[in-house]
C-alpha cells in the first residue's frame, strides 16, 4: 500500500500502527462512487468477544475532551473507544506488545485481534516501507509474535497487501519467491498456536479486480491452511461490495471463509476514488459495522476493525505521518456514524 503505518508506543507497552492503500494507491480505488452510509452500519455495541483497549489513543482522547469540557466531542469518540481495534506489534520486537494485548484480553475473557506486519521489503518503498531485513529475520520475528500469543484466542490478519502487491507488479520480481515462502511458513507458524485464527490479506474489490488472479498466489501464500483470507484493510468498499467479492474468491478457493474490515466503510469510498491518493485520509468518510462475529453470512467470520481509526493514512490533506493518532479526522469520522 502506498504508505501505511509507522509505529510508536500505543500505551505502556502496546504499539499499533496504520494502515493505508497501496503501491497502486489511486488503481486501487477506481470504482463505486462514493454512497450514502449502509442501513445498520455506524458504531453500535461492541461485540463482546473481541477485547476493547481501555488505553487506546480514542479512549484517552475521549478523557482528555471530557476533562476540558468537551462532553459532547468526548461522547462522540466513545463510538471508536468502546469497539475492539486490532493491534498492530512493532517490527522490531512484537513480543511486548502482543504479550501487552493477550494479558488485557485474558482479563476480559475476550479475543484478541492482532496484526502481522513486518514482510521484507514492505509496500514497495512507499510511506510505510521497512519489514523485517531478512527472511531469518522475518521468521525469527514471526515466532517471536506466535510464541508471545501462547494459548490465547487470538485473530490474525497476515500481511496486509503482501499478497496483492505480488500481483499487481509493485513488489519486484525477485522477491516473488522469498515472500510466497516466507507467508507459507508464517501460516505454518502461527496455525501452530491452538486458539490462533489466521487470515491472508487480499487485497479489496478495486485492487485486484479479478478474483482469479488471487487464487493462486493466495494458495502459494498458504492460504488455503489458513483459516480464510482479510480483505478491506485500511479501505472504504462497502460490506456489500466486499461480499460479493469475497464470496467469489471463496468459491475459487474451495469455500474458504474471510474477514473484512468495516472500520472506516460507512459512507463507502471516497467521490474522487480515481483521484492521486484518495485512499490517503479521504474526508466524508464514516466508521463502518462494528466488531462482531455475528456476520449473517457464513462465509464471513467476523467483521473487524482492523484499521484504528483515527490513525493517519500519511502526510496527506494535512494528517501526519501515517500510523500518528489523528484526533481531528478521529472526531469526523465519529461525527458521521450512528450510535
């Protein structure tokens, strides 16, 4: 994606980052115009099976406003404090984080949503490019981040973008081969940890429009071991649109199940989505379906937000450095949605 997250201290010791759209930034938006918000989207209660982070930025955000008498900006951005948020560990040592994650989770019996981040040579040298050094360095970081998990409930989405940015061509070519490995033996890894569920990322609907071609780079990615594939990540596609997407690539890949991230997709994408970087902190946009598990379709495990939003996609219509918390685009997005 075309700059997606740096990474900095959440809380104590949580660390999360961002996500964004991709090396075909602008290819990957071309589509639906933007819609008026879904009937039932919006913020409502959260599902009671994934962990809510009492330190997350929204949450000491929401105090600070109430402290300076903000009551009505502080009630507004309880509707992204109070919804599970996935947590992205840092690339250096994902341990402290996930241990941080798994410990708060355990307290409220819930599952944890954790996301891995860290593939070499990571969306293609744009604003959030870094990833592990190596492939030593990458699975010794990979069984660091499983072994942090333990036994706990976990949900993990694999890789954002590593899979489409093999397709689309942004990802050189002699780096095809070490990645497709390196993602086979991170699902190998991680399904190693027996309360972990595992999602490859694919992409979303207007980036890799043709379903087929992610068929077998997901299956060479280890895909099919997995338990299903993410797809949205960071994005604005509608839950319909997604759907129908992703109900197609299961039927190619045998009825495999996925999750779709409805963070930000409320009001779906953006107007100018043939526009240079419209996935980059589009304004009009609305927080989605919350977390839940309670899809109404069988082929979608779990709605999830796996974006946090109130996170900058980049330095773009005057946000900060992808991955920074955003309390100004945080409250619009807030704004827009419904209890």
């Amino acid at each position: 994606m075309s700059g997606r997250r740096s990474f900095r201290p959440l809380a104590a010791l949580l660390l999360s980052g961002a996500l964004l759209a991709g090396c075909g930034g602008p290819a990957r938006d071309r589509a639906a115009p933007a819609r008026a918000p879904l009937a039932g989207t919006g913020a409502g209660p959260a599902d009671s099976s994934f962990w809510v982070d009492p330190g997350s930025d929204a949450a000491r955000q929401a105090a600070a406003y109430r402290a300076a008498g903000r009551t009505g900006d502080a009630r507004a951005l309880r509707r992204i404090a109070d919804r599970p948020l996935a947590v992205w560990p840092a690339g250096d040592d994902p341990a402290p984080a996930v241990r941080a994650a798994v410990s708060g989770a355990a307290a409220q019996r819930r599952t944890v949503v954790l996301v891995a981040y860290n593939i070499p040579h990571r969306d293609c040298g744009l604003h959030s490019a870094g990833g592990a050094g190596s492939a030593p360095e990458y699975r010794a970081w990979i069984d660091a981040f499983a072994t942090a998990v333990g036994d706990a409930p976990a949900v993990v989405v694999l890789e954002p973008d590593a899979v489409p940015h093999l397709v689309d061509g942004c990802t050189p070519a002699e780096h095809h081969d070490e990645r497709y490995q390196l993602l086979a033996e991170a699902v190998d890894r991680l399904k190693r940890q027996p309360g972990t569920s595992v999602y490859v990322d694919a992409g979303h609907p207007a980036w890799i429009k043709e379903a087929a071609r992610l068929v077998t780079p997901l299956r060479r990615a280890g895909a099919t071991r997995a338990d299903g594939f993410s797809l949205n990540v960071s994005n604005f596609r509608t839950d319909e649109t997604v759907r129908a997407f992703g109900t197609e690539l299961s039927g190619l890949l045998g009825g495999a199940h996925f999750v779709v991230d409805t963070s930000r997709n409320g009001a779906g994408p953006p107007a100018d989505a043939d526009g240079e970087e419209s996935w980059c902190n589009p304004p009009g946009r609305a927080l989605g379906t919350p977390p839940t598990r309670d899809t109404g379709d069988p082929l979608v495990d779990a709605n999830l937000w796996i974006k946090r939003p109130g996170e900058s996609d980049g330095p773009c219509r005057g946000g900060p450095p992808a991955g920074v918390w955003w309390p100004e685009y945080a409250l619009d997005l807030a704004r827009r949605s419904a209890d």
